[in-house]
C-alpha cells in the first residue's frame, strides 16, 4: 500500500471516491424515487473523509495553509468580482424562467387542479399530505419489497372459497309455478326515481316489482333532475327500452307512455300522487295494497315521485323476488353507447385481448368481441378495481375526522350546513357521538391511506393495476398521496379515455358512473370500501350471480378495521397482516342471502340461482 502520506495514496483515494460519484449518476430506483440528491451525498463523503484523514497530509499541512493565505490575499478582490458577477447571472436567469413560465401558464384554474379533485372548490386547495397512520405507513414499503423479493406466489386473485360453483344464474327462466302477468291491469303506475344511476336502477326493479303484485301496467320510469347528480338523463339515454319490455313481457304490462286521454290528468289534484314520506323504507306488500291500491283501484293511476328504496326484501312471494332479480341481471341493459365505450375502456385497462367472461358479455354485448385481435396467447394484464367511497358529501355527513384538523372541521361543517340543514336541525336536540366513538363504531368511510394498508397487509403488490372508480376524492392529492405511495400505478377512465371519447359523457354523471359499474363488475379483484354504497353492493351481486368462482370480492369490516389500526402506535406488521387476512377471508364467505337482506347484493337464492346439487 505504500507508507502514510504518499501520493500514491492519496491518489488511490481520491480515485475510490471519483468512482462513488460516477456510479451514483445513475441512481437505484428507490433513491430517486426519494428524492435523494446522491451526487451532493458522495460528495459530502469525499470531503468528509479526507478531513478526518488528516495523517495522510499532516507533514505538509503547515507549508499548504501558509501558501494558501498568500494566494487569498492575492485574489480576494478578483473572487469577490466573480462571486457578484455571478450572483447577478443566476438572479436574472430567475427572473427571466419565471416570466416566461407565468406568461405560458394556462389562465383557467381548472387546468391546474388535482388529478383526484373533490366536488366542490374549497376541497381542490393545495394541502400538504395527510397522514393518519405513519407508523405503519412507514412499515408498509418495506414489507411490500419483502415480498417482491421473496416472488412468494398470490392466489389474492382467485376466490378463496369454491362453494359458489354449483350456484348458476336462472331468474329468466320460465317457471310453470309462475303466475304471469294479469289479462286486465288494475291501472297505470308512474315512477320518478331519484338519486343517481345505482339508486335508480333499484327503483326501476322496486316498481316492476309493485306492478306485478298491484297487477297494474307500469310506464317507462322518469329520472328526477338532482341538483346532486346535475344528470338531465332519462331512461332510453342509459337502458334499451326495447329490451327492457321484451325481457319481462310475460310478467307485466310496461308501456312507454300513458295513453293521451290520461296525459292530461292532474294527477296530485285528484290524490293519486305518492312520496316517499309516505311509505316507510322496507315497505311490504301489505302496505301497498292499503297506500295505493286504493287509489288505483279509484283513479286508474298511481304515481310514486321521488321513488327509491321503498320495497322490502322479506316477506316477499318467491316469484316477486325473482322477477327483481329477473329486472336487475337480465332486463336492464346498458343502451350501445354506453356498452360501447366500456368495452373499449376495459381493453385499456387490460391492455392485451383476453377470452370474454360471463360478466364480459352480459355488460357488455357485442362490444367485447369486436377486438381487432384474438391472439388470447400474449395474456391480459390483471386488475383491481376500488371503488373509494371517500367523496366530501360521504365524508360529511358520516360527522367522523380524518387527521385534517381545524381546517378540515371547518369545511366539513360548512359543508353540512349548505348541503344538509335538515340533518343539522334534526341533530340539535339529540346527543352528539364522538368522533372517536364513531370509528370504533365502523361508522367512518375509509381513506386511502385505510385503503392502501388493506391491501398491502393481504399482499397485493406494489406494482399492482389499479383502476379507481369514482375519483372525487375528498381532499384531492393530499388525501391519495398515502396510496399512490404505495400503489402508483393508479388509473381511472379520465386517464385511459380521450376526452373526445368521453365528450359525449360530459354533463351526465350517471352514464360516466354505468362506466365504473362496467370497470368494478369486470375486474379481475374487484375491493369495496363501504359495503353500503349502492354501486359496490350492484357490483357485488353482479360478480356473485354472473361471475362464478372468478370474481373475488374484498369487503373490508369498518368496525373490525377500526380497533386494528386504533393500535397504530405499537402492533407489529405481521400481526397488523394476520388480522386484517382473516378479517378480508371472513368477508369473501358469501353463503346463501340471509333473511332480510339485499336481493340486489347478494342473489345467492333459490328464487335467483339454481344450485345444481340439489
């Protein structure tokens, strides 16, 4: 090696250090993904290093320092000049990028909003991002290269449960049990239908439901304009009309308008108008013949404005639960337009052609076998869809805090009280549950940072292909920072569409929500965040009446979830993994539908599907 202080050395170490920084050019994946300015870092070593080596040079340090003061006194004047000279360079570049740069910027601020906006303008402010869980968000990343590392094998794409193999789907079918439909009609039933698509197509099937045990013909339902929804759409704009009455034809009466000499009646004036303040929630079907069979037995018209969920599920005859069933998965379908643009949606999404599934054809049509290529060989890539119920109006109104502080109390509560002021008036004189209660309760949508511990503790890579339904996320980038940390490769149908394809979507939120509905029902993985939500519970039945045992579902337990993640400060990643694995497994046991629940979400039934072992 030479002795101390040689230059042999010196050079020798000079020339390890000139080899860190030329390595470090090209920096690892994560450095750069961090952040880190690796050649300043090298750098900082060199120099650090031959400072503490100070044997190296000791014997000629007091010559350099004296020849080194000698050379300053010498330069100062022509250094100082350089230094402002330079100074001056840098600050007029500055200032000549910023004017170029403001004088290119687009002048609308929608241009320069978030990715993820929420719906209303204080919610697309730039915010800092918003951690709740940074402990084991931390842990996560880790973990999840862990894994990659490992290539352990996922089966996190394939049900885990077989017993849905024997159940197939069989509501259209021609029962001899089944009554049919009545040769005379009692009278006519009109329906205004409120909310958005997925509360619509409950009411659609809700009334034919009422028609046929009322024995009345039903007209094409209306959609009632909400001030929510901003959706002029109307029935024949999102469902074949044709289809619609051909499909039930032999179990009632649908007609697409009233006939003229009944176009003029006032139908309030005369008492046959209906609300839904009239009939309690789970109505049965004794309440109908004592509420409106009257009147349409005495006016030949019923109409039930602002319809929605106003039929119960039990007790209900065993062919009116088939004939909802019968409505939902067979009558209802998407009008080619729509049908149209989701099979090129869901091409995008799995990038390559693959064999079209049951979900496929049945929401599809004809539309997902006009691929130009069937080379099936080159594979398809797989995807989960997540349907994130975090919008502000759900966060709003669930009254549960989120890690955003003062600021976020306050404009949630402005919220409420310009969008929920009959709430607000029915909450003065009832005592207020605690924030904190509220999320031990499993009361509280989940976030995305919620959303992406789930998945990363069940073992869903990072790399994973994510498709995100919805996409007005309350609290905008700051809120998906969290999950895109962990799960980047996020996309939603703004990304894979042209805006010249989804020009004719445009104002008409709830044929753009029949696209999510086509998205989640079709995913490979399909993760709900709400098991209440109207459109996970549809997606959900649809994956369980057409997908067989190749469509899994992720139900997240709120209430579950909550006492785990309370434990944020001390559980260690592998039981925070054990914990919510069992809880996601006790959720994918979809047995036959328990009494009382919903036909729409659950139609593992015998007046639904047939099961072949008995």
């Amino acid at each position: 090696m030479g002795k101390q202080g040689s230059s042999k050395d010196a050079v020798f170490g000079l020339g390890m250090k000139v080899h860190n920084i030329r390595c470090c050019n090209d920096p690892p994946s994560w450095r750069r993904m961090a952040g880190v300015d690796c050649r300043w870092n090298s750098k900082s070593l060199l120099f650090h290093e031959l400072k503490s080596d100070t044997s190296k040079y000791s014997s000629c340090k007091g010559l350099y320092v004296g020849k080194k003061h000698l050379w300053l006194q010498k330069h100062i004047k022509i250094i100082v000049v350089m230094f402002g000279l330079l100074s001056s360079l840098f600050l007029l570049d500055s200032l000549v990028v910023s004017y170029d740069f403001a004088k290119f910027q687009p002048s609308t601020a929608s241009n320069s909003s978030s990715e993820f906006q929420g719906r209303d303008s204080f919610i697309n402010k730039k915010q800092s991002p918003i951690h709740m869980y940074d402990r084991l968000l931390n842990m996560a990343p880790s973990a999840l290269a862990e894994k990659e590392f490992k290539q352990e094998s996922s089966n996190l794409w394939v049900k885990p449960y077989r017993q849905s193999s024997s159940w197939k789907p069989c509501s259209e079918r021609k029962l001899q049990t089944n009554p049919g439909k009545s040769v005379g009609s009692n009278g006519y039933i009109l329906v205004s239908a409120n909310g958005g698509l997925n509360q619509q197509r409950v009411a659609i099937c809700n009334a034919v439901a009422v028609a046929s045990f009322l024995n009345a013909t039903l007209v094409i339902p209306k959609f009632l304009y909400s001030n929510v929804w901003n959706d002029p759409s109307q029935f024949g704009d999102i469902y074949q009309e044709e289809h619609f009455i051909n499909m039930l034809k032999d179990d009632i009466n649908i007609e697409k308008e009233l006939p003229p000499y009944m176009k003029s009646l006032d139908i309030e004036a005369i008492g046959s108008q209906i609300t839904d303040a009239e009939l309690a929630k789970e109505a049965t079907v004794a309440d109908y013949i004592k509420i409106a069979l009257p009147l349409l037995l005495r006016n030949g018209i019923v109409h039930f404005l602002g319809y929605g969920n106003r039929l119960g599920f039990d007790p209900l005859p065993s062919d009116i639960q088939r004939l909802r069933c019968k409505c939902n998965f067979h009558a209802l379908k998407f009008v080619p337009k729509i049908q149209e643009l989701g099979a090129l949606l869901i091409k995008r999404i799995r990038k390559f052609s693959a064999p079209p599934s049951m979900l496929d054809t049945q929401l599809l049509g004809k539309f997902i076998e006009n691929n130009e290529d069937h080379d099936y060989s080159r594979g398809s890539t797989k995807y989960l869809a997540l349907h994130l119920r975090f919008e502000v109006d759900m966060v709003a109104y669930s009254f549960c805090e989120f890690g955003g502080g003062k600021n976020e109390r306050r404009e949630l509560q402005a919220y409420r009280e310009s969008h929920f002021p009959l709430l607000l008036e029915r909450l003065k004189n009832t005592s207020p549950v605690s924030p904190l209660d509220l999320r031990k309760l499993g009361r509280c949508p989940l976030t995305p940072e919620e959303a992406a511990l789930v998945l990363a503790a069940i073992g869903f890579k990072s790399g994973t292909y994510i498709y995100l339904a919805g996409s007005h996320i309350y609290g905008g980038d700051s809120r998906m920072h969290p999950f895109t940390r962990l799960y980047p490769n996020v996309v939603t149908k703004e990304d894979l569409l042209a805006p010249s394809e989804l020009a004719p979507f445009k104002n008409f939120s709830s044929q753009l929500a029949a696209l999510d509905l086509i998205a989640c029902a079709t995913a490979d993985v399909f993760a709900m965040t709400d098991s209440g939500s109207q459109l996970s519970s549809l997606v959900s039945g649809f994956r369980t009446y057409y997908g067989g045992d190749h469509a899994p579902t992720l139900r997240p337990n709120k209430k579950r979830l909550a006492a785990i993640l309370l434990e944020n400060g001390t559980i260690r990643w592998n039981i925070f993994e054990d914990r919510v694995k069992k809880m996601i497994q006790e959720g994918q046991k979809i047995g036959i539908r328990k009494y009382g629940t919903s036909i729409y979400r659950n139609p593992r039934c015998q007046e639904c599907m047939c099961n072949k072992q008995q």
